[in-house]
C-alpha cells in the first residue's frame, strides 16, 4: 500500500511580525489593505505617542531589547527538577534591581560565556549550567485596556517563570517549544509594567550542549477582545488534475483549498462577525477571496471552515519554491476587529515502500542532514539571519533535507527552508509526558502539550514532509507500552494534521509489537545491515536512514590524537572496542541507501559539528567531530564526498593540503580524492601522476612523492574534463584574509555578520596549519558578540575580541546596530599587517 498526502504550507511568524520581516512589496500590499498587522521593535517604554495606533487590529511589539540580566552560579536553594513545584515557583524572588545585572539582547543563550571544566557533565559539553533572571520595563498606552494582552516566547531554556509586576502569570517547563501567556489581567496600561523572566537550565531534556536563557523571540500582542486564536489558522491543499511540468517559474495544477480558521470570543455576550479570507501570491497579486458570516457565543472558541479553488496553482518544489499568502480579516458590522496572515505553499508528497518519496509527483532521493540548534560565538542564541546562512551551506553539499535533531527549531528555521527548498523532519524531543532525556516505564501521555505546540505552529510550512515523534527511545521504543504511547501521540498529530505521516528514529527493537507496528514511516538509525529485513517484515510502510554515520574527522589533522582530542581530517578509525563508534565512513552509510530503491534516503549526523556529546573522545573535546562542517561552517574533507555523490555538477577534490617541511621532500604523500566523474587524473607540477578510475560512492587515493608546488585533480567525463581541483604548496603566513559571509545585513540591531578569517602567505593560498592569535577592533554601529574557530578541544572564551586560529581559520560574529551604517572590522595578529573589512547595513 502507497501512502500518500498532500500539503499546503505554514504560517509566517504566526501573524506577529510582518512588518519587520516580509518583502518590501508584500509590505506594501499590506499597507494598502484594511487587513493591518502592526509590529514593532520595541522600545524601553512604549508610550501611547510611539505610532498612530488602529484599536481594530491586532498590534504586535518585539521585546528583544532592553533586557537585564543577572545570572546565578552559586544558586542551591532547589535541586536541578524538570518541572517546578508550585511552592517553588512561589518562593521565587527576582533580585531587581540589587545584584549585578548585564544589559543583554536577545536571542541569547548566556551560559556560552562560560568557562569548560572537566568536572562538568560530558553529554553538555563540559560547560556549567545555573539559573538566571531576566528582567525587562515596559509602557502599554492607557487605551488597550479591556483587550487581550499576549506575552510569546519563542522558546527559553529552560523552567522558564514569568512574572509581570511581581505577578507570576505563567510557567513553562519545556526547553525546546513556544508557549505565550494572557497578562491582561496583570499589567497596567497607561503605566510602566516590569517584566521578569527566571530560567532554570540545570535539568537536561537532552544529552547535548541545551545552552540556557531566552534564547528565542519574546513578543507582546494586543488583540481584540474577539480574535483568531494564535497558530489558528491551517490551509489544507489538494492538487485536482495533472500537474504541469517544466513552466519557467516551476510546476503548476489546479488546487483546492480547505482553510480552517479557529477564532475565539472573550465578550459576555455572543458576537456575530465576518470571515474573510484572501489568498495572494508571494508577489502581492490577489487571487481569489472568500467571506462567510459566522456567530460565536460568549466565552466561545470554535473552528470555521472555508473553501477556494485555484486554477493553475505555482507548486512549491526544491528549486521553485512557490509561496502563497492568506489574509485572514475579523469584522464587526463592517468594522476590522482582528487580521493575521498565513504563509503557505502547495505541493503533493508520496511515500512508496518500494520506490521512496515523491514531491509533486517526481522522485526526491532524500539527501539530508541531522542538525542541533546551536552556532558559534553565540550558542544558542542566533538570530533569524544566521540560520539561512546554515541552510545555504547546507545546499551547497548537495544536501536537501533537514532533520531537526532532537526539537522544534526557530521559526526562522523554517521560513529558510520554505524559502529555499530544504525537506524537513520535524522532531520532536520527547516520547509521551516525559522531561527526561529517554522516556521511562511509566511514562504517561495525557497532556502531550509540546508536540501540540511542534504540530500548530509548523503545520503550514511546506517543507515539512513527516512529524517525527522522538528519537532511540530505549528501552519503550520495542515495547508495548511504547506503542500505546506512540498511538496516542499520532492520534494527535493526525486531528491536528491529517496531510502528513508520522514516523521517528528507532535504533533497535524493530518489532511489531512496539513503535515499528504503528508508526506511518519507518526510520531507521545506524543499522543499515537491517534495512532488506525490515522492509521484508514491513512491505507496506516506506523505510528511510533516519540517522546515520558521517566520520569523526577534523580540519587540517594529519594524525589522530586521542591526547590532544583530534581526529585525523581522513576519519579517525577507532578500536574495534568501541562498539558502533569504530571505523565510520561516509560510504557505509550512503551505500545501502543508494542500491536499494526502497530505502527513501538518509539523514547522516551530521551536517554541523555541535557542543556537547564529545565523540569519540570525551575531555579535552567539547563538541562533536562528527560534521561534514565544524561548528564555523568549515568544511571538512568529507563535506567533498557528500558533495560529489549528492550534488548533480561534476565534482572532485583532493586533500590533504599541499604543504609540508622541507624533510618531507621526496617522500611519499597520501593523497585522497572524492569525485563522481568516471575517472580521475592526478598531476603535480605539470607532470601526470596516472589516471584512476573512480569506484562508485567510494574514492581513490595516490602515493606521491612530496614536492612543493601544485597538486591538480583532472576529472573526466569520457575524455574530456569537466571539473578539476588545485592544491598549492603555501609559503610562510603573511596575511590575514577576512570574507563577510553573510553581506547586506538589514539595520535590525540583532542581525550577525559572521566573519571568516584566515591566515595566508603571500600570494593568498591558505596557511593551513596556522595557529596565530587574532585580535578584533570593532568601530561604527556594531558590536562583536562571539568567536569561533572549529576546534574541538577549544577552552578559550567565545565571547572575547580573540581568539587563536585553528588549522588556519577563525571566525568573529558581528552584531549590526539600529541604523543603517558602515561598520569597520579590523583583524591584527602578532608579525602580520592589520586587515580590514567594512559590513554595510540597510
């Protein structure tokens, strides 16, 4: 049996931020519309004088500025609980304003500015963790009394208290999910409100680097008194007829829509209203409206459902991502009361348990990417800009999907890969009602209130193609008691989305009886040796890599070292003792997948090095080395092997870099290459070395005589070349070159430039084991809030203007100011002339 289901696309910041974040046309047609959403970067007070204020629609203020912050290392008065008792909450005291307090903007994730200690746990890096508070002012004008007043946070890491002038008016225990509170009956408009927030992060959800603080968007909503719920708008798609291929902006067919609006009244008395709702391209062009009069008792909240037809609808796909835009707009006796918009998309998915996964009807090979949330410099604190940038390297792999390892991301997560094709599975982080790191016995799944959360707010996001309920949950995942657990959690799912198949990652136990016998899609993690015989006891469910092994290697080391905790750049092949740790390689894991047309595809761990879970080694690592890139985003040599076999342009790549001593002269070198042409030829200095075939999903290496000068990779299509690569023997260090990576940063006052460094001689070729320190000089409209340099074993701050380069390369990350200006960054170290780089904002 094929499954198959159909999906229209996601809602944009759930109607809160449009302003600040839509195209400059998108802008503009929403001014020209009485369908207004208001938002605004918030200032220390708002005042009724900040902006001419329509009392009809929905207002929404950023509150990621202003923010105090005093942290507590010494904090003992409770033990680390995943869920705090009343009488704690209770016996909370914000130090306001004693203490010492930093000014702080958020995202922010405040324990990376900690120092790494060994005596500290492994699975998170070996950095502490310890309670802080926040604290924030603000200033409601006196006329939005008598409306509903939201507080939205994005996510805070974790046990998160919140309290308005003094008032606890909420708690939220999960590190990874959005939750919002009513404060309209805590604040006072017309004066200034004090905002506190306490977090908790001592109790680990995961077994990684979790960060602490409020390391996601904050926002205050004021709405009408009737509304639209938050994330309470679903658009559901069906493609009617044969889609049309091969159309200059992607494919096209006729769609129906199915809009599910969910409005909720706070009057006494019943409301009578209109719904209407407006579909509108990503271009600001209105296609088709639909109105309908609806009436809702007091104190009511209910679902109304619409229809509209589209003829000759632009399919979202992973080259033609096609976005739609539906307006939603409240009135009363003619009068807005409430608006949102949703963002969306249309397109087609099909699972086939013999032939894989169809998008809009063609085959996708899934190429994908597990990834933890956390960046340089900043841990888990990025802003939206930062996370494009990941998705785009991502892309230039060859990689096509995105496995959220193992929670909900930010929303500027997704609205990356809707706006430029990357597949999603949506994880997330716990198996039933659970705070622990694995689900026990016992675990109870009455509440399931995250992955509720996971479900709303992602379910309009055509990049998300399966919901993924958990990962290796040992010992329930083969067990009875597991599966009832995973039942109700896809009953769940499927009230709240029937458009797509739930599925998870199992690591063992593929039994009937367990998760296997109920779950839509089977995923599968490091044993590919299994995939004939799962798919041999279940033929009816498509079977995919769910997680599955790259390498441990680093940049620029020759030779493994467990003293020094680095892992040769070729992998690091580990005693057989080691278990499932030993002997990784990326083929082992793309071979099974790629000769055996029911396997779907592969997520491989992973895209990016991350803190925490040092493997293979432990202490003095403190992130990962299993990444195609480092945690800067520099690419390893096995980022070359995923690009050649997944990319669709001819490929190859030598390595390791061409440079050695002067003793090394004349011995031999081994030279490995990645390349999907059909055969390979190896020259140095002009002078061929021979030709090699290349052995499908595999590689080729040479025994060279080392002499400086230039190693060139010739690849071959037939006879004739169509890609090559060159390695160039470096003389001594005498630069610094600085390359802005994420150039046109828009004035935000939270955007990062992240700023790639590295040391080269003379002519530009890379110093590739260069270690000088580099210090940074910052002037103009911006501050430097991070450093990096990919090295695992790295104990040095992360928030200093320095740090030491690392096989190389280091990066800085440049926080923009408020207005637009030119920022200059200056980079010196010790023997090297100064070098300098301007980041331009708008």
């Amino acid at each position: 049996m094929t499954a198959s289901f159909t999906l229209y696309g996601r809602l944009l910041g759930r109607g809160q931020f449009i302003l600040a974040c839509c195209p400059a046309v998108l802008l503009a047609l929403i001014l020209q519309t009485i369908c207004t959403v208001t938002s605004h970067a918030a200032t220390p007070a708002m005042a009724p004088g900040v902006a001419v204020r329509n009392q009809n629609v929905r207002e929404v203020w950023l509150l990621d500025d202003h923010w105090m912050l005093h942290t507590m290392p010494k904090f003992h008065a409770f033990k680390p609980v995943g869920a705090l008792s009343a009488g704690q909450v209770a016996n909370l005291q914000c130090p306001w304003p004693k203490g010492d307090w930093t000014p702080v903007q958020l995202p922010n994730d405040y324990l990376i500015s900690a120092k790494p200690s060994a005596q500290q746990s492994r699975s998170h890096g070996y950095m502490p963790s310890y309670p802080a508070w926040y604290v924030r002012k603000f200033t409601l004008p006196a006329s939005d009394a008598g409306r509903t007043i939201w507080l939205n946070f994005g996510g805070a890491y974790r046990n998160a208290v919140v309290l308005v002038n003094g008032q606890v008016v909420g708690q939220h225990p999960s590190g990874y999910t959005a939750f919002r509170f009513d404060i309209s009956s805590s604040v006072h408009c017309g004066a200034v409100n004090t905002l506190s927030v306490f977090v908790d992060p001592r109790w680990a959800e995961g077994w990684w680097y979790e960060g602490g603080g409020i390391y996601r968007h904050v926002r205050l909503m004021v709405v009408h008194r009737l509304h639209v719920v938050p994330w309470g708008t679903f658009v559901l798609s069906d493609v009617l007829g044969p889609i049309h291929y091969g159309l200059i902006d992607g494919d096209h067919a006729n769609a129906g829509l199915t809009i599910q609006t969910t409005v909720k009244n706070m009057h006494s008395a019943e409301r009578s209203f209109t719904l209407v709702s407006k579909v509108v391209t990503q271009h600001g062009h209105s296609l088709a409206t639909v109105s309908s009069t609806e009436r809702l008792g007091a104190k009511q909240t209910a679902t109304f459902t619409q229809h509209i037809s589209l003829g000759d609808a632009a399919l979202w796909s992973l080259r033609h991502c096609n976005l739609y835009h539906l307006e939603t707009l409240l009135q009363e006796k003619g009068r807005a009361v409430d608006n949102r918009q949703t963002t969306f998309g249309i397109r087609t998915i099909r699972f086939d348990p013999n032939h894989g996964f169809y998008l809009d009807g063609r085959h996708v090979e899934i190429k994908g990417a597990c990834n933890h949330q956390d960046f340089p410099g900043v841990g888990n604190g990025a802003p939206d800009d930062l996370w494009p940038w990941r998705i785009a390297q991502l892309k230039a792999m060859g990689c096509n999907a995105c496995r959220t390892t193992h929670n909900p991301m930010s929303r500027a997560f997704y609205r990356a890969c809707n706006r430029m094709g990357m597949l999603v599975m949506d994880e997330n982080r716990h198996l039933g009602d659970a705070w622990t790191p694995k689900s026990p016995p016992g675990t109870g799944y009455s509440s399931l209130a995250d992955l509720r959360s996971m479900v709303l707010q992602q379910r309009n996001d055509p990049c998300v193609i399966f919901w993924s309920m958990c990962n290796e949950e040992n010992p329930l995942q083969g067990k009875l008691q597991g599966a009832r657990i995973f039942s109700a959690m896809k009953a769940l799912v499927h009230r709240l989305d029937p458009t797509r198949p739930v599925t998870c990652a199992d690591n063992g136990n593929f039994s009937p009886q367990g998760i296997f016998g109920v779950e839509d899609l089977l995923g599968i993690n490091y044993t590919v040796h299994s995939f004939a015989s799962v798919h041999r006891h279940f033929p009816s469910k498509m079977i995919f890599g769910s997680e599955d092994f790259n390498c441990f290697s680093d940049r620029g080391v020759l030779k493994t070292s467990r003293k020094a905790g680095l892992c040769s750049q070729f992998g690091a092949l580990l005693p057989s003792s080691r278990g499932f740790m030993s002997n990784h390689a990326p083929w082992r894991s793309w071979i099974p997948v790629a000769e055996h047309s029911y396997v779907a595809g592969d997520f491989i761990w992973t895209g990016f090095d991350y803190r925490g879970e040092p493997n293979p080694f432990g202490w003095p690592d403190v992130t990962s080395q299993t990444g195609a890139m480092d945690l800067c985003g520099f690419r390893k040599p096995c980022y070359y092997y995923w690009k050649a076999w997944w990319g669709d342009a001819p490929s190859v790549y030598i390595f390791p870099a061409w440079t050695y001593p002067a003793a090394t002269i004349g011995k031999p070198v081994r030279v490995r290459c990645y390349s999907n042409c059909s055969r390979v030829q190896l020259l140095l200095n002009g002078k061929s070395l021979g030709t090699k075939p290349m052995p499908k999903y595999k590689f080729i290496y040479w025994r060279v005589p080392y002499a400086p000068g230039v190693l060139v990779a010739q690849g071959y299509d037939g006879n004739r070349v169509v890609a090559s690569y060159a390695c160039r023997t470096a003389g001594p260090a005498s630069n610094l070159q600085l390359i802005d990576q994420v150039p046109n940063l828009s004035a935000d006052g939270q955007s990062i430039a992240p700023i790639a460094v590295t040391v080269v001689d003379a002519h530009g070729t890379p110093e590739p084991y260069a270690t000088n320190k580099v210090h940074f000089s910052i002037s103009g409209a911006g501050t430097i809030v991070g450093v990096g340099n990919g090295n695992p074993a790295y104990h040095g701050s992360l928030v200093a203007p320095h740090i030491r380069a690392f096989a190389g390369k280091c990066m800085v990350m440049v926080r923009v100011g408020n207005k637009p200006s030119l920022i200059h960054l200056v980079a010196t170290c010790r023997g090297l002339p100064p070098a300098a780089i301007t980041i331009q904002t708008h």
